[in-house]
C-alpha cells in the first residue's frame, strides 16, 4: 500500500516537472523568435540606407570614369544585398512563427514575372538559362510573395549548380493547376534529405554546407508562401544528376 502511494506521489511530481519544463521551453521558444523578429525589424533601416548612398556613390565614380572604384562599390553593392536578403529572411521566418504572413491577391501572369526574375538573375552568373512556357491563365496570388519564391529556387540552382551548367524553368497547365519548376545540373540532393530541407535552418551536411553560405531559410520560407496560396513545392533529385523544384498553384 505504501509502495502505491509512492509511486503515485512520484508519478505526480514528474508530471508536474515536465509541465514546467515544456513551459519553460516554449517561453524559450517565444523569446527567441521574438529576438529574431525585434533584431531583423531593426537592421532593416540602416541596411536600406546604405544601400541607397552606396548606389549613389558608385553612380558618381562610374560618371568620373573611375572604374577601380566603380568595381569595388558594385562589390560593396553585392555584399549589401546579400545582408538585405539574410535580414528578409528573418523578417519572414518571424512573421510565419507569428502566423503574420500577410498576402495580397491579384491576378498575376506567372510566365512574364519568371522571365522577369530569369532575366535579372542571368546579369550575375555564367549559368546558361532555358525557359520552356506553356500557356497559361492568369493565378490568384501575391506577386510579390511568388517573385520571391521563384528568385529562392532559381537563386539556390545558381548557388548550388556549378558555373555554366544549364538551368532549365519550365511551366505547364495541368488541367485546374499551374506547375513551375526549376531544374539543375548540380549535386542534387541525398534521398534522405529531400523533406528536411523545406525545414527551417535545415542544410545538407557535408561539401554544399561548407562551401556556400546561407542559413537554411530560404526553402522553408518558399514552401510556406506556397501553402499559403493552397499550392505545394516539391523536389526531384537523384543525387549526382541535379535537382528539379516545381510548385504547383490552384
Ligand atoms: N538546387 C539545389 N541543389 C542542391 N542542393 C540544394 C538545392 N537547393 C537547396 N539545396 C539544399 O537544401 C538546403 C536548404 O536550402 P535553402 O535554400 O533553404 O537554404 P540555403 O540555400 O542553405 O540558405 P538560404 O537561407 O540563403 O537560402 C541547402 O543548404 C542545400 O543543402
Ligand atoms: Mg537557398
């Protein structure tokens, strides 16, 4: 009888503790995505206005034929558009912890905002680029949101693809739903990998980690934006033999 209660009382107890650690623990959770979301709001500014008196400046020396320094303010550029997307990515990561990901519908023409995106990521890589576009109907969707998502899956071919290997964009109809996909010649992506990587912070361990920066946002932000439209991005990819990203929309 004694033994009973004891081990009831301890039961208890355990219970108690671990309600209080999981408390703990999402408080935790709470305070970190709050840091991430306060600290990102305020990068933001300054980094906006660097950018604008970097542009100016490299507009200055370009007009006084100075090109040692032209080249090396469109480097300061390039450096300050890579912080403005880390510091993006974590404004995302934020609002979605936050459920606030707010999305503004309007008919958009997938094929024009592609060739759009295709055509100013082509100024910064040797890549080659095939565009194969079906007809299409106009979506319902965040123009915005879904040139976002088409730069991450086109940005990641072109960071992860060796330079000069072709990446092909398709689009097609597929009776009530449109497809869009992104196809490398690459690495590819380990069949153990290709449901973690739509996971935040998640990137494939071993030489991709090591050689290209990134914070493994990128795919989970896209994936999400995605959803958010009643849509679904998937990934192909044998490893060795590239990777193809498709999503799909209503
Ligand atoms: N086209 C691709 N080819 C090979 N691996 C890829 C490709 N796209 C994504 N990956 C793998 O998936 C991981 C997650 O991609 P994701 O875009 O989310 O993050 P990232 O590129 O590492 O960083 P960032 O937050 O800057 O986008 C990458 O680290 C990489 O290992
Ligand atoms: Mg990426």
């Amino acid at each position: 009888m004694v033994a009973v209660v004891i081990d009831i009382t301890q039961r208890k107890a355990a219970e108690t503790a671990l309600r209080a650690s999981e408390q703990q623990l999402k408080e935790l959770l709470r305070l970190k995505d709050d840091f991430i979301g306060i600290a990102s709001h305020e990068l933001k500014t300054p980094v906006t206005s660097m950018k604008a008196y970097a542009e100016i400046v490299k507009e200055s020396m370009e007009q006084l034929g100075d090109k040692q320094n032209s080249y090396l303010l469109s480097r300061l550029n390039q450096q300050i558009d890579r912080l403005t997307t880390l510091i993006r990515h974590l404004l995302d990561t934020s609002r979605i912890s936050e459920g606030q990901l707010q999305l503004v519908f309007e008919n958009v023409d997938l094929n024009s905002l592609l060739l759009d995106r295709v055509d100013e990521i082509k100024r910064t890589t040797n890549h080659q680029f095939i565009c194969h576009l079906g007809k299409l109907p106009a979506v319902q969707g965040d123009r915005e949101r879904l040139s976002q998502v088409m730069t991450n899956l086109i940005s990641n071919a072109v960071k992860y693809a060796p330079a000069s290997t072709t990446i092909t964009v398709f689009t097609e109809l597929q009776e009530a739903t449109v497809k869009v996909t992104v196809q490398d010649e690459g690495p590819g992506i380990a069949v153990a990998d290709q449901q973690k990587i739509f996971e935040k912070f998640f990137r494939s361990a071993g030489k991709t980690e090591n050689a290209f920066q990134g914070m493994g946002l990128g795919l989970y932000i896209t994936a999400q934006i995605i959803q958010k439209h009643g849509g679904a991005l998937t990934v192909q990819s044998e490893p060795g033999n590239g990777a193809s990203f498709s999503f799909t929309l209503p």
